[in-house]
C-alpha cells in the first residue's frame, strides 16, 4: 500500500510498504525500513494512507 509521510521540516513523499500501519516494525533505532526508503520515526509528523491527494 502507499503512504503519505510528512517530515517535520516540511517535506512530504509517498512510499510503498506492504501490509498496514498497524504492522510497520521500527526497529530499536526508530527506522522503518522498506525496499527503497528508510525512514527516521523523529523526523516523522504522520504516516497516513496514500488517497491521490497531498494536503
């Protein structure tokens, strides 16, 4: 599925992870990890399902 994720300087971009939010696993360090994306949960404001629109 593709998600939204927003940064807390601003930037926004979607990334592809496969299964639901509920089962995203950050690892000790706070990266989530996925084919071609790695993403630190401390620079993150949300993670939200991708619709086709950006805010």
């Amino acid at each position: 599925m593709k998600y939204l994720v927003k940064f807390k300087d601003g930037r926004k971009t979607t990334v592809f992870y496969e299964g639901s939010l509920n089962n995203m696993c950050f690892d000790d360090m706070g990266y989530l990890r996925g084919d071609d994306f790695i993403i630190n949960l401390n620079d993150v404001i949300y993670i939200i399902p991708f619709t086709g629109e950006e805010e």
